[in-house]
C-alpha cells in the first residue's frame, strides 16, 4: 500500500506541467488531489485523467482564493495532508519595461498565493503533520538577464520556505521547495508570451547551457515533489532541491 493512500494533497497550478505530472503521481499512489486553475478546460482535461483528481477554478492571486481552496479540500475529504504550491507567473521583463502592475502581477502569484494558502492550510496540516512544497525555479539562484522579478520572487520563495519551516517545525509540519529547472511544459509561450520561433531559440540555447544536455520534462521534477509530500521525508525540512539537469551549478 502507498504511503499516499487516502492522504489529501492540494496542487495549485494542476492543469499542466509540472502541476499536472505531480497531482497525477499522488493520485495513482493514491492520494485523492485537488487541482487549481484559472482555466476551466485544461481543468477539466487533467481531471479526467485520474478518478482522484479533482478540479477547482481558482486564481491563487485573487484575495479569496486560498480560503476557498482550503475549504474546498476539507469540505470534500474532511483533512489536509499537504500543499503543493506550484501556481506560478513570470514574463521576460527588462528592467526598462517593468511596471508596478507587471511587477505585483508577478510576485502576487508566486509570493502572496503561496503565503495565503499556507497560512490557511496551518491548523490543517498540523493536524496530520501534513508537508507544504513550494515549486521554484533554478533563476532563484541564478542570476539571468530580462527575468530578474520573476528571478527574485523565486528567491524570496526559497527563503519563505526556509522561514516557513523553523516557524511550523514545532507544530510537526515540513516545509521544503523544488527548484524546478527549464522543462517541456509550454511555459515559454503561455506564461512567458514568447512566439514559437522565440521559445525554440531560447530551448536551443538552455539544452547547451544544460551540463546533461537537455531541458526536462515535467515528470522530472513531479517525481520529487512528491517524495518530499510522501511520510517517507519525515526528517527533510527547509530544503531547496534544484532539480535542474546542473543548470545551477553551470
């Protein structure tokens, strides 16, 4: 039997990507998971890919959200064993194009959803010593021109986790990021608004930044935010865990 059976596990950003490989890893270890997005269509599609996946329309951004989504999980299943916070935004901003509304645009998705949905999900969590998992990026580490915002919400990220874990040890709750590296996952031409020919050229330039030669696919990285969801990590908290090919070390 998994050590997922019958746990709760929340996963914002669930319809794609790195969001969608991982609820759909707890579901088959079976977990019962709710996904969150802003778009009911890719909701739908990645619900139905497993019987215990549910979706939820939701923007981690909007002031409301995290209650809702909290109370969504406990009015269904009546518990919370974890939260994964991958819900993210960025764009290519240069400095000289940076605006306040693209800037709390930004740190508002990756930054304030994350810290609201933790903060409701506490007494749950506690409850269960439950684990929260904050996706990040290798760029919270690494410097790289035209993404410092996005950049530098993901290294505030990765110290919240930090901050997170010492404040909820003594309630048994763990706290512990994935810093995701580049991956297959559409983000370059859906979050990051690049044009196809754009996102190719910058693909070609990642896997030769790469030191193992090629971006990831979601799965990679979904495969570690749910070891660390897992009981199994019991003893791992406040660690940022770059899964990136090396990129952050290059």
């Amino acid at each position: 039997m998994s050590e997922l059976n019958d746990k709760v596990v929340i996963v914002t950003g669930g319809s794609s990507g790195i969001g969608r490989a991982a609820a759909l890893r707890c579901a088959r270890q079976g977990a019962k998971v709710l996904v969150t997005a802003r778009r009911s269509g890719p909701l739908e599609a990645a619900a139905s890919e497993h019987p215990n996946i549910v979706g939820l329309v939701a923007d981690v951004a909007a002031p409301d959200a995290a209650r809702r989504i909290i109370a969504e999980a406990m009015d269904r299943w009546g518990r919370l064993d974890a939260l994964v916070n991958n819900a993210g935004a960025g764009a290519i901003l240069p400095l000289g194009d940076a605006t306040a509304d693209r800037i709390e645009a930004i740190f508002a998705v990756n930054l304030v959803g994350p810290s609201l949905l933790a903060a409701a999900a506490i007494p749950h969590l506690a409850s269960v010593q439950g684990a929260i998992v904050n996706v990040s990026s290798t760029f919270g580490q690494k410097a790289a021109a035209e993404l410092s915002h996005y950049a530098a919400s993901k290294a505030a990220l990765d110290h919240l986790t930090r901050c997170w874990a010492l404040e909820l040890a003594p309630l048994g709750v763990r706290v512990n990021a994935v810093a995701a590296g580049p991956t297959e996952s559409g983000a370059l031409t859906g979050m990051m608004g690049l044009s196809q020919d754009q996102a190719d050229a910058i693909k070609r330039e990642e896997r030769e930044q790469i030191p193992l030669k090629r971006r990831g696919d979601p799965d990679d990285v979904a495969r570690w935010i749910v070891r660390l969801v897992e009981p199994e990590a019991a003893w791992v908290t406040g660690q940022v865990i770059a899964v990136d090919g090396g990129l952050a070390i290059a």
